[in-house]
C-alpha cells in the first residue's frame, strides 16, 4: 500500500459508537466502558475532536467502543470537521449510543442528530447522562420525543445505570458466528495490546500546528484526524493501523507539545501526556519540524524527549514546498547542527499538503524498524570489533570480547582489559552503525572493565 491509497486494517471486532452534542458525557462514558481514563475529559465543550477507538469487555464478550466529538450543525469551518468524523464513525457503527444531558434536557442539537442517526439506518439507543438518582429518572423519558425509542437513564461519572446499559449492548450487538461487516479498525491503547500483536507503533511528534495530523491523514489513507490551521486541533492520541507493502504499522497521531511554562492547565496539559504516553510506547517516532520555522528551542527539546523514549527517530520537515531554493541549504545545515545529537536519524523534506515527498516516509521507518530489532551474531560482532581496533587502536586499554546482549534497540557489551575514553566508545559505536547498517535506530554500549583502571561500566 502506498501512503494515501491504503485501507485500514479490519477489525473483527463489533463497534459500537457514542454520539452527541457537545459537553454531554461522551468521553465519560467511553472511560467508564472501558473501565479507564482512556479519553481526555474536561468540564466544558468541544474537548474531544477525533474519532478515538478503544478495546471493550463486557461479560467476557469484547467489541470496539468509539469516543467521537460532538456533533453541532454549524458553519464553523472545525466544528463542521469534528461533526463529520462523528457521522463517518456512524456510518460504520453496528451500534450508535447517543448521549444527551438528563439536567438540561433535549435541545435543538440533539434533536437535529436524531434525525441524522435516523437517515443511518443504524442501530441506536438514547442514553441520558447524568441521572445521578432514582428522583432525576422521570425527566430521562423526555427523549422519548427523539423516536428512537425508550431511553436509558445512566450516570457514566458515577456509574449508575450502566450496567443495564452495557447489557443491551450486547443484545443488539452481533456475535461473530453472524458474520458482522468489516469495518475500519485500530487497536487500543491498553497494556495487554503490545502482548497480543507485534504491530509496530510510529508516534507522530512535534509543536503544535507544524502538520501532524495532515501528515497522519496522508499516511493512513483516511480523514482520521481533524486537521486546521489552529494550533492544538488535536487534543488526544488516535491510533490506526494500516497494511502498507512493508507490513502492518500502527500511526498514532498525538498533540502538539509546548514548553512547559506555556502549556495550559485542564485539556492541554492531559493531551501532552498523553502525548508523552504514546511516545513511551513507539516502537519509531517521527518528529515532524515545520521547516518554515526552521528548528526551534522546542523542536530540540522535544528531540531529546524522543531520545529519552530510546526508540529510533526520522526527521520530517513539513512545509519543505513553502522554502525558497536559495534557503534551503542554511536550514538543512541548521537541522544538522541542532540534532546533532539524534546521531544518523534521517532527514526527510516532504510537503504533507500536497503528498510531496510522503513516499519516503514508509521506507525509512521500516529501515529503522529492521535496525531496531537487529541482532548480530557473535562471531561477526567480534571480526568487526577486531577491525574497528585495528583501524584507530585505543590507548591504554582494548575490546578483548563483545557479545549482543540485548535488541529492541542493539545493545552491546564491551569486555575491556581497561577503561575506555568516551570519545573512543562514540568511534565503536560509529563503526558498528556503518558495519551493520543500523540506520537511525540508538545503540547502547556497556563496558566490563577489569584490572586497576576498570571497575564499573558505562551505558551510552
């Protein structure tokens, strides 16, 4: 599959989608579902943007839950956007909850969405949220003039209500003997998925408004992402997996991270760790620089962060199409100054609007990917060593033996007659990435010591 031409890949699992308007308990609702804070929640509207699919259990029985933004009929350029990846998650849906607000009642919006819900042809039941007692009850059967039949009172803050709920979820939902449709699907972001698939996870990080979310659209072939020129459009990590002729890869798109100092309390602050959440669980990130800005203070602190996470790392400047020919040698120059210290991470110069350049992006992660898993036998690790000796021999002390302790990334061990300097280990491990063509992927050294001046080791 080619980068904008691939289709997502299938999920077996039955998808059940929560819908509404705005600030009335979606994401609540989803969390409670699953039975974490998987969605990013806030006390005022319009927090949730993307579509956010997530791994549900009820009685042993597993389906899809999907936390979508709130739908409004607006001409409001991104409110008409987050309103279209509810509907779109609607049309794929077995089944629809729509949630609406028990203490404000129906309001023209709900009733507007009913109708859409409607014109689906979807299986949908009406939930009240925030019925938070046995009194409120009798104001719930109010949507019953939605028409799409008997409501179910729930409180999702609390819980009330939402086992009944989940129960007739299961009802309507289809078993897998009944040959459910194929519908577009991700993982979820739980601790057990990494046990059941070997999936490579590619974060997209970077600053706000530099073209994540464009690049993550194009990548996965799908209007997965709500994308504007407003920076902070996205508030929450969407993950998808696509097959692409390289195999299965998983992209997960996060939101822009700012400095420390300047991130907002509330949705921002949460969205940055989740942000830093998914980073942590890349296998491959790629940070996305705009290459109008050239790198910025935060674009190297955000590099180092990548670093830290220890998985490999591709450098794409976005925006390259907007740089005038005589320039772009001063900022290529730049970008190899300020990372520097990213090692042999590569540098790619795509447009994400236009899809130039989008191409190379597949390769070079599936490059480092390989390079990332590498192991390297014994005997050729110890020849190369050998070689790397003999080509710049060390002073005061040698490499008597090396052995491949670890992947995930190559981390080697150093037996040494001595200590060695640290600009010495930096020549090995030069000469290991070019011997064994390890990319971008880091490498780890660890050095065993003996004699007078050893003791102790060092990690790089």
């Amino acid at each position: 599959m080619s980068p904008g031409t691939g289709e997502p890949v299938a999920a077996a699992r039955p998808l059940v989608v929560v819908a509404g308007r705005p600030n009335v308990g979606k994401s609540t609702l989803v969390n409670r579902i699953v039975g974490r804070r998987a969605a990013v929640v806030e006390e005022r509207p319009g927090v949730t943007r993307d579509r956010k699919e997530l791994d549900a259990e009820w009685c042993g029985r597993p389906f899809t839950v999907v936390d979508t933004g709130g739908w409004l009929a607006t001409d409001d350029a991104l409110d008409a956007q987050v309103s279209a990846q509810a509907e779109r998650a609607v049309a794929e849906a077995h089944l629809v909850l729509l949630v609406v607000d028990g203490t404000v009642g129906l309001v023209d919006e709900d009733v507007a969405f009913a109708r859409v819900l409607k014109r689906s042809g979807r299986p949908v039941r009406v939930v009240v949220n925030k019925v938070d007692s046995s009194q409120r009850e009798s104001d719930a059967w109010a949507a019953v003039s939605l028409g799409l039949g008997d409501p179910w009172p729930v409180s999702a803050l609390h819980g009330r209500g939402t086992g009944d709920l989940l129960d007739e979820v299961l009802r309507v939902l289809p078993h897998e003997e009944e040959g459910a449709p194929v519908v577009s699907g991700v993982p979820g972001d739980g601790p057990s998925d990494g046990e059941q698939t070997a999936v490579p996870r590619v974060a997209l990080i970077g600053r706000p408004n530099v073209g994540k979310s464009t690049l993550f659209n194009r990548l996965v072939g799908d209007e997965r992402s709500v994308t504007h020129d407003a920076p902070g459009t996205t508030r929450d990590s969407v993950d998808t997996v696509v097959e692409t002729e390289d195999g299965t890869i998983c992209f997960i798109d996060t939101a822009g991270m700012r400095r420390k100092s300047r991130t907002e309390r509330g949705t921002e602050y949460f969205s940055v760790l989740r942000a830093l959440e998914a980073l942590d669980r890349a296998d491959i990130a790629l940070l996305v620089i705009d290459a109008t800005a050239g790198v910025t203070h935060q674009d190297q602190r955000l590099a180092e962060r990548v670093g830290a996470a220890g998985c490999p790392t591709v450098v794409v400047l976005n925006k390259w199409e907007l740089i005038p020919s005589d320039d772009r040698p001063a900022i290529l120059a730049d970008i190899g100054d300020r990372l520097a210290f990213l090692g042999e991470a590569p540098v790619l110069k795509i447009s994400a609007q236009s899809g130039l350049g989008v191409h190379r992006v597949l390769p070079a992660v599936a490059e480092a990917e390989a390079a990332y898993h590498s192991r390297i036998p014994t005997g050729e690790l110890n020849r190369a060593m050998k070689a790397i000796q003999m080509a710049h021999p060390p002073v005061g002390a040698r490499i008597q033996y090396a052995v491949q302790g670890a992947s995930d990334p190559p981390t080697f061990t150093l037996f040494t007659n001595g200590r060695l300097q640290p600009t010495y280990l930096r020549y090995v491990e030069r000469g290991l990435r070019e011997r064994f063509a390890l990319g971008p992927t880091p490498i780890k050294l660890r050095v065993r010591a003996k004699g007078p001046n050893g003791g102790g080791g060092r990690r790089r």
